[in-house]
C-alpha cells in the first residue's frame, strides 16, 4: 500500500513538473527579440583585441601604446577634450580626495556613463580642464 502512494504522489509530481517544459511560441520569441535588441544597441565599431603581457612585463610605455579609447590611441596623462566630441564631465562635479591631491569623476560619452576617472587636484579651480591620471 505504501508503494502504491508513493507511486502515485511521484506521478502527481511529475505531471506538475512537466506543465513548465510546454514549448510556448511567444516565449521563445521574446527570447529572440531580446536578444536582437541588445545585439543591436551595441556599438558596432567596438573591437577588442586581447594583448599578450610583454616579455619584460607591463610598463608606461607599453600601456599607453595599447590603450585606445572611441578608436583614438590615449597615453595617460591626457585631458577629456583629448578624447574628442561626445566626452564631458558629469554636471554634478568633482569629488576631492584632499588626502591624495586626486579628484574623481565620471567621464559621459553622448550623456552616458562611460568612465570613471581621477585627475590632479593640486589646481582646484580648473579641474575640468586637468589631465586625467587614472580610471
């Protein structure tokens, strides 16, 4: 008798189980139009390369020979007008780390977030205008 229901209850919990693999039509199509629509919000002009670490290791130089931005090759240190139209500032300004003598703020590419980066502080009233050591 106990394996009789205990037959039973196994068969009632598989049938619940199986009622969530129906194959539905609109789901899978939400999938599809999802993933199209990230797809194509993507930058198509975006590359990345993956670099093999140098022999001699990482330095200065070789950093800033490897570092592009918007297709543009940067070396650190360089301004936000370096990166050309579309970068600014974010309206709300400049946070200080007095301790360090470095300011942080994002960086907007076309008003979206695109960056966060630090510059010197030593002249506090044109730190717009600094060159960006760091993001």
């Amino acid at each position: 008798m106990k394996l009789k229901r205990l037959l039973v209850m196994s068969m009632a919990a598989l049938s619940i189980l199986m009622v969530g693999c129906q194959n539905d039509k609109n789901s899978s199509d939400k999938a599809s139009t999802s993933s199209q629509s990230v797809s194509e919000s993507i930058d198509i002009n975006t590359y990345h390369e993956t670099i093999p670490v140098p022999e001699e290791g990482w330095t200065a130089e070789t950093l800033n020979k490897t570092i592009y931005i918007n297709g543009k090759n940067v070396s650190f240190p360089f301004t936000i007008q370096d990166l050309g139209e579309g970068f600014e500032w974010h309206p709300e300004g400049f946070v200080l780390y007095e301790t360090k003598n470095i300011a942080g703020n994002l960086i907007l590419y076309n008003g979206q977030e695109f960056a966060t980066a630090f510059v010197d502080a030593t002249n506090k009233d044109k730190l717009a205008e600094s060159k960006i050591k760091s993001t």
